[in-house]
C-alpha cells in the first residue's frame, strides 16, 4: 500500500504562503500534526522524503530510524 503525506505545517504555510524550496522547519503544530499522524497511521516498512527539513521532520516522525532521502522528491521551483 502506497500512503502519501504531506508535510506538517511551517511558518510560511501558516501565513498561506506556498514554499516552493524553501528548506524551513516545522512549528511546534507542524510537529505535533506529524507525531499525530504517526499513531493513527500502522508503522511503516519504508518511508521515503524529499530532502527537505520540514519533510524530513515528517518522516521521522512516522520511522524514526528508517527515512530515505530522495532528491527526485524535491517540491517544485516556483522560481
């Protein structure tokens, strides 16, 4: 089973703002939505994030251990 998931919330996602490939990290609600999201969610035998920090921050709430940096899962270049 594939589940896609999209990162917690930033500063800029909080002010409605798109972040293209801004590497920020999640605020305290961006890390309490991913740590939320790892206990409703069965443990995974692989997760995969984009290389940045706010996805990876996700990730490692869901497999603390296990996440894989993937560079084609980068976000968009709004420019």
């Amino acid at each position: 089973m594939l589940i896609l998931v999209r990162h917690g919330q930033t500063g800029a996602n909080a002010r409605g703002l798109l972040c293209g490939r801004a590497d920020l990290p999640l605020t305290d609600l961006g890390r309490h939505q991913a740590r939320e999201l790892a206990a409703a969610l069965p443990r995974p035998s692989r997760v995969v994030s984009s290389p940045l920090r706010r996805a990876r921050e996700t990730a490692a709430a869901l497999a603390p251990d296990a996440v894989e940096v993937d560079e084609r899962w980068i976000e968009m270049d709004y420019g």
